[in-house]
C-alpha cells in the first residue's frame, strides 16, 4: 500500500465558524465519497487557511464527521499578493492501493479557479451527500 496526497479547496464568504464549518465538511465529505476513503486508512490531515480566514479551525468539521482517531494540522497558507481570499485547503495524506490518477481532487466555489482541469468527474447526489453529513453529525458532532 502506498500513501497517496488527496487534495481539495473550498471558499467561504465570510470568516464566520459556522460557514468555515459548513464548507469544510462539505468538501471532506466530497473527498471520501468520490474516493471512497476510510479513517482508517488516512495517515494524516493538513488543513490550511488563508490568513482572512481565523475564526475557527477547519479540522473541527473532521472530528464532527467521526475522525477521532485521524492526526489533523491546522496552518496558514503563504501570503501571495493576488491569492484567491478566504480559502480553505486540505492535503489528506491516504494509505490506498489506488494510482494517482485515479485519485479525484475536488476544488469548490471560488477555489475551482485553483484547478479548473479537475471539475467533479461524477454527478453527486448533494442532497443525500448532505444527509450523510448531518447523520454523521449527529452521531460524532
């Protein structure tokens, strides 16, 4: 088994807990269902922000989906003049027998202008992707 990166990127309109919450577990959730990831198999976490984005830590939203066990970082990412604002990134280090190009990395929001070659390859159900989140809410949160 060889540990793979999985990366993604979301965006918030403000810097609000709640929002930064939202759109994290939204793009976590995206990443393990396309992907079909387990907690097991995730060596590690790094989520970053940049610097406008503070008033929470993303790797909460992990823990809110059952990643009790899963080691997470929270950082800043490198004040570029011009970067795209209030973004949040994520670099899931994955134990997988998988290439990496059968890796799907997921860029939402504003940060699909991050990497527009890598759009969601599969239409996914929102709505029940949204119902699995709150069901793990309920059971981890």
């Amino acid at each position: 088994m060889i540990c793979r990166g999985v990366r993604g990127a979301t965006t918030v309109e403000e810097d609000k807990p709640e929002a930064i919450l939202r759109a994290t577990r939204e793009l976590l959730a995206l990443l393990i269902h396309v992907n079909g990831i387990c907690s097991e198999d995730v060596s590690s976490v790094i989520f970053t922000t940049t610097k406008d984005v503070v008033s929470q830590y993303p790797a909460l939203a992990a823990r809110q989906l059952g990643w009790l066990d899963v080691p997470l970082l929270c950082s800043h990412e490198m004040e570029v003049p011009g970067s795209l604002p209030r973004c949040i990134r994520i670099l899931l280090h994955w134990n997988t027998e998988r290439s990496q190009s059968e890796i799907q990395h997921i860029y939402l929001g504003a940060a699909q202008s991050l990497r527009p070659d890598k759009s969601l390859a599969e239409e996914v159900d929102m709505a029940e992707l949204q119902q699995w989140i709150e069901e793990q809410m309920e059971r981890w949160g």
